[in-house]
C-alpha cells in the first residue's frame, strides 16, 4: 500500500497549512483552521486515513475520497486556494476537504496554496488511481 504523509505546519483562522509528501512528491496543503472538528468548519483529525479513488457527483469526476471521517463524510482531496474562517470575513473554497497545491504565498492579502489544479494532477499521476493511505500529522 502507498503511504503519504501530511505533515501541519501552522493553523491560524487563514487555514491550516503543511506538506504532503508521497515518494518523491512534495506539495503545500491547506485545510480549515481546526473547529474541534466541526462539519464545514474544520480540518480533520490528524490521524491515518485511507483515500480510494472513487467517482464525486459533485465534481463530476474521479477523485480521492478520506475514510474514516466520521461523523463526517465527504471529505475529498481537490483543487483550492482558500481555507480561511468565512466568519471572520476570510475566503474559503472548503467544506472540510484537503486543498493542494504547488506553492504556498498570498491571494489578495490572504494565505493560500497556490497553482493547484497543476498540484492535483501531479498527485493524480504519482498515485496512478490506485488507494494510498494518509497519515495527517498535527503542527
């Protein structure tokens, strides 16, 4: 079984951000900032969690899909830039989902990871659609 590690770097109400290494990739992550695991509020747990490669209605496209999460569902890996808390006005382009990307800096005056849809495809390709499993570390 493939393993990737996310490693947390920092979380502030902009979002959580770190590095997910899988072999010899490496990307920028962001996720909510951590509301005690609130549904569309907050980042996971850390802990190990399987992604199989299944089929997003919303998306309308195979992507990589957490498990477990629960009492959450849904959690996926996708194209974002945002991860901020939306109420105290920040952007965000989550719902409790891992975001990634090629670059970490500033959209607008807010972190964000940066060149995402390009990060996706590279973890897409390093991961061949095969399941892998994620170890999210805390900052």
């Amino acid at each position: 079984m493939i393993r990737a590690i996310l490693q947390r770097t920092e979380s502030s109400n902009q979002g959580t951000f770190g590095r997910l290494v899988l072999g010899g990739l490496v990307l920028f992550t962001a996720e909510l900032p951590w509301r005690e695991n609130a549904s569309n509020r907050s980042c996971i747990p850390p802990g190990l969690y399987h992604a199989a490669w299944t089929w997003s209605p919303r998306y309308s496209r195979k992507m990589y899909l957490l498990a477990p999460t629960a009492p959450r569902t849904g959690i996926r890996v996708h194209k974002a830039n945002y991860a901020g808390d939306v109420t105290l006005g920040l952007r965000c382009h989550l719902n409790g989902c891992v975001a990634l990307g090629e670059k970490l800096g500033w959209l607008d005056g807010q972190k964000a990871v940066l060149l995402s849809a390009p990060a996706i495809r590279r973890l897409e390709a390093a991961a061949g659609g095969q399941p892998f499993d994620l170890e999210i570390k805390p900052c």
